[in-house]
C-alpha cells in the first residue's frame, strides 16, 4: 500500500539513467592463497632461505605422513593428520591444516569411512605443493633432491 507522503515527497522520474555504472563486488566467499605468505614471512623472519628450507620439510613431511596413512586404523590416522594439520598451520597452508583436521574428526568417528577425507587432504597437499613450484619455481636436480627449488 502506498502511502500518499511517499509518493508526493518522492517523485518517479520520468526518464531513468540509460546505463548504470559498474562497481564490482568483493567475491562472497573471500579468496585465500593457498600459502599464506605473510604468515610464512612471520614464522621465518622474512629469511627466504628459511622459507624455502621449511616448505621444501613441509612438502616431504606431506608426502611421508600421506603415505603412512594408506591402510591403517583410525587411530593411527588421528595421529597423523594431526601432526600434518600442525605442520601446514606452521607454514600458512591453511586448506591443508582444515583437510588435516576434518580427517582427524573423521578419524575419531568409527562409523564414517576415512577415505574421502583422505582424498581432500591429498588434493590439499597437492595444490600447496604445486603452489610452492610455482613461487619458488621447478625442483633442482643439482641439488639431490626431488624437493629443492632453485
């Protein structure tokens, strides 16, 4: 119902603007690095060596606690997810440490099968190892290991 004030206070116009200008929106889920860098920047003292040399442990540490994981008790599956949530907060991979942590939820809970849980976590540790390639660029064969960067 319309009510007689409005419409004497606030006249329609008779012609609208023919364009309405463009103002973009911030995204309704907020984009998150998959590394935090200015987390990793605190923790290392700005030092990119140190970045380096804790990424490259976190990324063998990924591996090596994924790998542990195949085909074994839930119990055995807390633990390391556990350790693996604590390391990827240590370095700001944000989405590893959720993954890491659903899964020790996941864990703790007999009746729901882990496997799914620990697919998402690989794929979180895939897409921050593949996130610090990228930083840091390909892995160097000079220096023996399949996980230095150059």
């Amino acid at each position: 119902m319309n009510h007689p004030v409005d419409t004497a206070d606030r006249p329609f116009p008779a012609v609208l603007p023919v364009t309405i200008g463009h103002v973009a929106s911030p995204p309704l889920i907020p984009v998150e690095p998959v590394i935090d860098t200015k987390h990793l920047a605190r923790m290392t003292l700005g030092d990119e060596r140190l970045e380096r040399e804790v990424l490259e442990l976190f990324m063998r540490q990924a591996d090596m606690l994924l790998g542990r994981m195949i085909d074994q008790s839930p119990g055995v599956v807390v633990g390391l997810s556990h350790t693996l949530m604590g390391s990827a907060r240590g370095v700001g991979a944000w989405k590893v440490a959720d993954a890491a942590a659903a899964l020790e939820r996941i864990g703790k809970t007999p009746a729901v099968p882990a496997a799914i849980a620990i697919n998402r976590l690989a794929e979180a540790v895939t897409e921050a190892k593949s996130a610090i390639a990228n930083r840091y660029g390909p892995a160097s064969e000079k220096s023996g290991s399949n996980l230095r960067f150059t």
